[in-house]
C-alpha cells in the first residue's frame, strides 16, 4: 500500500514540475530576458464600457383628445415635419387612467400635446421610457454618473395601439440627427480621448463613427461625451448599453512603454548593437494603449521641422534601462 502511495506521489510531482517546464517557465524567462525584437506592427487602442447612456433629441406627444387610434406610419418609420403619425377618432379611452399616468408624470411638461401630426421631422416610435426630457442635448453638460446610474436600460413603455385616452403618450419623434454617448473613466483613460478627434464604436456588433463632443472632469472621474450622426436602429430605442470604443489605430513599430526614457531632454529607447553595444535612439510615439507604443520608422520630423534618426524594424531594444545601461548610453552621444 505504502508502495502505491509512494508512485502516486512521484507521479502527481512530475505532473506538476511539466507544468512548471511548459507554461510558467517561458513566461519567466520572457521577464528575466533583458531585450527583445521590436517590430513593424499595428495598434490599436480600444476601451471596453460597460455603461454608456443614449442621449437623443426627442419629444414625446399626447393624443389631445379620447379616442380610437389608428397608426399611420410604422415604428422606425422616418417622416416630415407635419406628416400624419397617428389619426384619433371621437370616442372613449377605453384604458385605464393610470396605465399611462407614471409615464407622464416621469415626462412632465416635455410631454407636448399632438392631433396627430409629427410637429418635427424624424424617426416615429411607439415607445417611451420617460427620460427623454430629463436626457437632452441641453442638459449634457449637467449630466452625472451617480444620477444616471439610476437609469437602466428596460425602462421602455410600449405605448397604446388601439385606444388612448386625452393626455395619454401615443407616441414619440426622435429628430434625424445628431445624437449622443455618454460614459465616464478614470484619468489614465481619458487622455486617449481628445476633443473633436474621430473614433469608432461597436454598440450590439454594430460599427459607428463619432467624434469626441467633450471631456471633463466631473466628481471622482472624467465624463467623455461622443457625439453621432450616423444612423443606426440601436440607438433608437437603447438607453443604457455597453460600447467598445476604439480611439487610436497606428502602424509603426511596436515597443513596450517601459522601455521609454528620456535622456538630456529627449524622449527614445536603448538600442543594443551587434557586439552588445548599448546606445540612445529617439522615438515619438504615434499611438500607446499604456503598455504598448506604435512608433515612427527609420525618420520622423520633430516640433521644430528637422528630420529625426529613430529606430528600425528588427532593432533590439533594452527591455527595462537599468542605471548602468542609461549611463553607458549618455557616455556614448
């Protein structure tokens, strides 16, 4: 028995130390080697969000009077300004006052009276989720992370089909435009973001290009706000989402930032030549997503117009300067 035990042992042992030779090893030679290959790539610099609000240009109409309804343009339809949406006949509700009661007091005095007519042109919806007068394009400036973590993204009201009383939202014009993303990150993120730069967001596997509205600091964290013209279903009816925002795309050749130093005044890396020779390159970094940078090659023009020599593709660059490499450097230029 003790024979059996003593095999198991040795067994699970050498299970473990193939492990260790297999996966934890090249992981800490990796750490432990002191350079590496820097090469022509492409980066790019994208943030995961898992809250974003919508914020639309929209206003929700009451029927002005109780009666039957009948739909004249469909859910999504885009129409002109004064074009028939809905037509309600003379008649009782033949609704619940209260059904629709909440809504309309969440929507106060954004909710406009209607005959039926669309007052502005736009995209026609049959729903509502009683925030469309608190989240507008006016208030974007006002707007916090704690008062919008209130709202969630299943509060959509369908709005009545067949019979509607006086007062009762029947239905809601969304104007053909631009509308508006709002999150918040930490500082670190936010410097990726810069006022009226050009970005690509994925909503529900959907591409769409906006452009950077604002960033500012609003209590613990930065409130970024894209703004879009682009059409897409999604943002119709969609509050509150995830985004994946990508900000920076570059080709260039790839370091790791904590290779970059600065030495008397300039910004670049160490370079290790053929014989173990340590000596300073400038660089200037295209893109960096905090840990990886996508550099110009071979040349780049600095801040006053001159032609700068930087590094090339399959260059060896010293992984993490230590102060002997940094002075061996400076003797050297």
């Amino acid at each position: 028995m003790k024979r059996r035990w003593f095999w198991l042992i040795l067994y699970t042992v050498a299970v473990a130390l193939l492990a260790v030779i297999i996966y934890v090893a090249p992981s800490v030679a990796g750490l432990l080697d002191p350079s590496y290959i820097a090469k022509y790539g492409e980066l790019t610099v994208t943030d995961e969000i898992d809250d974003a609000w919508i914020v639309r240009d929209e206003t929700v109409y009451a029927a002005n009077k109780s009666g039957s309804i009948e739909r004249l343009s469909d859910d999504g339809a885009l129409v002109s300004a004064n074009d028939n949406v809905i037509k309600v006949k003379d008649g009782t509700s033949g609704i619940s006052r209260h059904k629709y009661r909440k809504l309309a007091d969440e929507l106060g005095s954004s909710l406009k009276s209607t005959s039926g007519s669309a007052k502005t042109a736009g995209y026609v919806s049959y729903s509502a989720d009683g925030h469309e007068g608190e989240l507008t394009p006016s208030k974007l400036d006002d707007l916090t992370e704690d008062s919008l973590k209130k709202i969630n993204g299943d509060e959509s009201v369908d709005l009545p089909d067949s019979r509607c009383g006086k007062g009762t939202p029947v239905y809601r014009i969304t104007q053909n435009g631009a509308w508006w993303m709002v999150f918040f990150v930490d500082s670190d993120a936010a410097k990726k973001y810069k006022e009226g730069a050009s970005v690509t967001v994925t909503m529900d596997s959907s591409k769409i290009d906006a452009v950077v509205r604002s960033v500012d600091k609003e209590g613990k964290k930065d409130r970024v706000i894209l703004r879009s013209k682009e059409y897409n279903k999604n943002y119709l009816t969609t509050r509150r989402t995830n985004l994946k925002v990508e900000s920076e795309s570059e080709s260039g050749i790839l370091i790791q930032e904590r290779s970059i130093i600065k030495l008397k005044g300039k910004q670049g890396v160490l370079v290790k030549n053929k014989v173990g020779e340590i000596y300073f390159m400038p660089v200037k970094v295209k893109a960096s997503d905090g840990e990886t940078a996508a550099v110009y090659q071979d040349l780049y023009m600095d801040d006053s117009g001159s032609f700068v020599e930087t590094i090339g593709n399959y260059d060896e660059i010293v992984r993490l300067p230590s102060k002997r490499d940094i002075r061996e450097a400076k003797e050297s230029m």
